[in-house]
C-alpha cells in the first residue's frame, strides 16, 4: 500500500474554510454533543466536523468497541482527506477495551498520527495527559451511568498509568437508582441535580484528593428548559462547591485538542481548560 500523503492545499491558509479545522468521531447510536460544545467554546476561527462511526447492530458493549477499533483509523484518513488539522475521538471506554494498555494507546495514537499526518487524540487517554499536566495523584471517579464493567476498565487503566484511585463509583452505586438498568434506560441523560448529588455524594466518600473526575459523556437536563449539557458546563461551579479541581472525559479531550492547536476556550469553564491561557 503506498504511503498516505496529505493534500498539499491543506497547508495553505488560503485554501482552508477554517484557520482551526477540528474532526470529531463518537461511537454508533449516539447523537454526541462533543462537536456542538467545542464550537461553541471555541473561537470564531475554529471549524468541526463530526462523523458517526458505523455498526448497523451496535449495543455498547466493550467487545463491540474492541472489534471495531480499527474504524479509528478509517475515521482519521477521512478526516486527513478533509482537511483537518486535529482529531478527536469521543467514548472513554475505547482505550481500555482495546486491550491494548496506556502505554499502547499512546502508541496507537501516535501511529494514526504520523500515518495520517494529522494528531489524534482519544478522550479516555487524555485524561491521563490532562492529569499528568496538572501534577495530579490522588483521584476519585464519580462513574455516573457508566455499569461497573465499564467503570472499573476505567480505573484500571488510570491505575496503569500511575494514578491513585482511592473511590469509584457510579449513580447506583450511589444509591440514586434501584438497579442498573433503570440507568441504562435514561440514555445517557439526567436531571441536573443528580450532578449536584452524585458530587456531594463522591466527595464524601473521598474527601481528600487532588481531582475528582466524572468517567464518559453524561448529560444534565437544566431545570428551566431541559436542554442536556455536559459536565463541561458546569465545571467551573463544581470546582467551587468542592473546591478542588473537577476534570471530565469531555474537558480533557477538549483541552487535548485546544492545546494541539494551540488555542483556547473563549470563557472561563474550570480549571483545565483556563490553563491553556497561562501556557
């Protein structure tokens, strides 16, 4: 197979819509918010493109993600084809149901990289890199909807890169809901003031650590109109009730992906995010 070259036009400014041109991937059956919250906490030079990946009978199990792992790099060389100047891929469970370790991720990562002359960067290895960055130890996992095979690939795999998970645990771990599937029925989406809870409820659990992080996608219906938003909306104030820094799968792939362009949100949403500006 000949050696992929990336269009040449790519690299003139001139002949690109966007200075900043972003590609977003989630997984099968999952209207994803991710392209929709970046442009919005982007600057107006930063363009995204979404594309689904495709498996007609997808279920969500981690064995179907580890059999489908090689349409990343389908997605990368699409991107690549566009125009892209970064992509991202959306789904935390990915890194450790590929089976492939964090040391092998980050190899991956950087192989579709290289190949396709343009960064990758997958959400469930960037919260290792967000962590690395902000000198953090000492963790907790409030694991939301995610059922405990998921959650506990999670917190294997950020052992496996060196963190100390000291709690984890997911909303009916928790007590909110009588039985896994009654969670597994809310599709990925909740009141608001289950996060709120779910926070209170993790924090107690472990009172002192250097991060909490909240595992996946989840989304929160606001009171007022039931629009669903993500955990990046409401960092900034989860950090202040819990005074202690909050990181999420979707802020770090967000920051993964600003910091690889070398660019930041226009407003303030927590912690991580902000560091970009200090850089």
């Amino acid at each position: 197979m000949a050696e992929y070259r990336k269009a040449e036009h790519w690299s003139d400014p001139a002949k690109k819509l966007f200075a900043y041109q972003v590609g977003l991937t989630c997984p099968p059956h999952d209207f994803d918010a991710a392209p929709s919250d970046f442009l919005r906490i982007a600057p107006e030079s930063v363009g995204v493109h979404g594309r689904m990946l495709h498996v007609p009978d997808y279920r969500h199990e981690l064995d179907q993600r580890r059999q489908n792992f090689g349409l990343l790099e389908e997605f990368v060389h699409c991107m690549a084809n566009n125009g892209a100047d970064v992509c991202g891929q959306v789904g935390s469970n990915w890194v450790h149901a590929s089976g492939l370790g964090v040391e092998g991720i980050k190899q991956h990562c950087d192989m579709l990289s290289e190949k396709y002359q343009t960064p990758f960067h997958m959400a469930g290895y960037a919260m290792v890199e967000a962590l690395r960055d902000r000198n953090v130890e000492k963790v907790a996992l409030n694991a939301c909807y995610h059922r405990s095979n998921w959650y506990n690939g999670t917190v294997a795999f950020l052992k496996e890169a060196g963190f100390d998970v000291v709690w984890a645990g997911n909303f009916f771990d928790q007590g909110w809901f009588a039985s896994q599937e009654e969670v597994d029925d809310c599709i990925w989406c909740f009141d608001e003031d289950l996060l709120w809870k779910s926070f209170e409820y993790t924090a107690a659990q472990a009172p002192n650590v250097d991060a909490y992080l909240i595992n996946g996608m989840s989304n929160y219906r606001r009171p007022s109109d039931g629009l669903a938003r993500r955990p990046l909306h409401h960092t900034r104030t989860l950090e202040k009730l819990l005074n202690t820094p909050v990181i999420g799968h979707d802020t770090a792939l967000y920051w993964r992906l600003f910091k690889t362009l070398g660019v930041g949100p226009v407003a303030d949403y927590g912690s991580l995010l902000s560091s970009l500006h200090a850089e």
